[in-house]
C-alpha cells in the first residue's frame, strides 16, 4: 500500500492510549472513548426552519436557481449576500425583493466565484457587512459539453477550475468562519451523476460534479468534528439559461416528459430544500448528496 493510502486507512483505526489517532480530524469513537452528548439546546430551536440573525453567502444568486435561493433564505430571515458577475440589475433586484419582505437583510457583492480570489473577496464583504458568515451554498457553476474526442486540455481545466477548485477552496476559506453548532456548507451536484441516461458529451461536467460530491462527503466527517453539517443539492433538470443553452425545444420536451409531472423543476422547486438544510431543524443531517427531480430517476 503507498503511503497516502496507508494515511487515510490509519485515520479509520481506532486511537491510540493517548486518546489520539494518527489523524484527529476523522476520529472515529471507541470503546472506552467519550462519546458526545448532542449540545444542549432546546427542541424549540431545533425544531426551527427559522434563519433569523443568520448570514448566507450564495455564489452565482443574480438569477436562476442562486436567486430562488437567495430570496428563499432571505423569506426565512437569514442576511444574505447576492453574488453576481455580469448582471448588477438582476443582483439589486433580487436585493430589493429580500429587503422588501421586511424579515432578512441583503447586499449585492460583485466577484467572481470561479476564482480563488473572487470567493475571498465574497467572504471578506459579506463579513464587512454583516460581521460573520453562518452558510455558504455553491451554486455558481458551469455545465461544459464535449465529447472524448472533442475534449482537449485547457476545456478540462476551466471546468476543473470553475466547478471543483472554486468551490473547494471558498470552503476552505469559510470553514475558519463558520460557527460550530449550526455552520452550514452546501455544494451543487446534479442527479445525472446517479441517472444512467448520461449523454457522451457529459463527460467533464459529471466528472466535476462527481467530485464535488466526494469532497462534500469527506467534508462532512471532517467539519462534522465542530457540529458543521456539508450536504450536496443534486437537481434534475432546472429551466434555466444554463439548462436551456445549445438544447433543441424537441430535446427540452423529452426531458421534461421524464418526470412524472411531464415538467422541467423551476428553481423554486430547489430552494426549500436549501433554506431547510441551512436551518437548524437540518442540524442531523450530514453528508448527504439529495436528489431532487420531481420523480425523474427513481
Ligand atoms: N440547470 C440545470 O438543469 C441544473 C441541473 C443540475 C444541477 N445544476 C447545477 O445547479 C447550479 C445552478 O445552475 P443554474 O442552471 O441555476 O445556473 P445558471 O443559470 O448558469 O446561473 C446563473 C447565475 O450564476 C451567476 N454566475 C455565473 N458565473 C459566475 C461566477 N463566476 N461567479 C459568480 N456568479 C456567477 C450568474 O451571474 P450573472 O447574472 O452576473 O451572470 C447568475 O446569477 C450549478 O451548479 C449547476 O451545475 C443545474
């Protein structure tokens, strides 16, 4: 075995007599070991969808699915920052509708998700504005489409780059941030990772979200140590730009007839689930990649 297997093997043994395995962060509970009691909190408040007081980040949330979200976090009462690129009067407007239902806060910060840089910059606004982050969900990403033999290497690494690095590392910048006992991460996924009706031109799309999926499963475990739960949205099908881009009406229909609705989900089908995975009523869930699909792939 080489030795970065053995390391990630070793941080699933059991501990040592000191009470310490070779890797602290993916402890695993022994006999003999302290076993946590959940925090005491009351089931009045674990029981609430309520984001009162709370501060959200969410990238790419001037339109489609990251808006929906937005105002949806923003419905529930969280402060939230609107991230956009190119579009400023989409941002404002989604701003003004959060301000407008009177419960949440909102600015609009303009950075680019896909870069390193960019994401700092989103947190160091969001925390000049509101003082802290509670929740970061990364929605922004890209669906490239070519085939095996179409694909060449600077495609590969933009969509590495936008949809896997991006994200990994604003959750690495946040997770400093984030308050134990009701810090939340939530990355994007898609159910075609799990559909076997997978188009040949899919290929590094899927592989991004593939791998998102596995870092936030393995985040789970790690942040899961401080009481931050990392869960996966995995949609189906959303009309949106994104969505809709380079896709005959004839092929959209079939798609849509795939649900047993005969729909495509509208980004509002999406945000309940994120804004009740936000709160604190989701705190048990952990690690999960959801699916939501309307019933597309059973
Ligand atoms: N649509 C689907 O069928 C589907 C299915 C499964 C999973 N997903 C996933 O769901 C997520 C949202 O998808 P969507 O279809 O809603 O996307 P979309 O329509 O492309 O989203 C557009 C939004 O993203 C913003 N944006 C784009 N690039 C950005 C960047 N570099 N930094 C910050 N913001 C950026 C845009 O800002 P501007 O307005 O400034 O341009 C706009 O607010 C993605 O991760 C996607 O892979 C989508």
């Amino acid at each position: 075995m080489t030795g970065t297997m053995t390391n990630f093997f070793n941080a699933m043994l059991p501990q040592n007599h000191n009470g310490h395995n070779h890797n602290n962060r993916l402890a695993v509970p022994t006999q003999g070991v302290k076993v946590n009691k959940a925090p005491s909190i009351s089931s009045q408040y674990l029981a609430t969808t309520s984001l009162h007081g709370q501060v959200a980040v969410v990238t790419g949330s001037s339109r489609s699915t990251g808006a929906a979200i937005a105002r949806c976090l923003g419905e529930h009462g969280a402060n939230v920052v609107v991230n956009f690129v190119t579009d400023s009067l989409a941002a404002d407007e989604v701003v003004q509708s959060i301000r407008s239902q009177g419960k949440g806060g909102a600015i609009a910060v303009k950075a680019d998700a896909s870069t390193v840089e960019g994401g700092r910059y989103l947190l160091d606004e969001a925390l000049k504005t509101f003082g802290k982050v509670d929740i970061l969900v990364l929605n922004s990403g890209i669906m490239g489409s070519k085939t095996l033999g179409d694909v060449d290497e600077a495609f590969f690494d933009t969509q590495f780059a936008i949809n896997v690095k991006a994200p990994l590392f604003l959750a690495k910048a946040v997770a400093p941030l984030l308050p134990s006992h009701g810090g939340r991460i939530i990355f994007f996924s898609s159910t075609l990772t799990t559909s076997s009706a997978v188009s040949p031109n899919a290929l590094c799309y899927l592989a991004t979200k593939g791998a998102i999926e596995q870092i936030s499963r393995v985040l789970a475990k790690d942040l899961g140590t401080r009481g931050i739960t990392v869960n996966t949205v995995s949609p189906g099908p959303i009309d949106t730009p994104q969505f809709r881009e380079g896709k005959p009406q004839n092929i959209i229909d079939s798609i849509a007839r795939q649900s047993p609705s005969k729909r495509l989900g509208e980004p509002e089908d999406v945000a309940p689930l994120v804004a009740f995975l936000a709160s604190p009523a989701a705190q048990w869930i952990n690690g999960q990649i959801i699916r939501l699909d309307g019933g597309a792939v059973v």
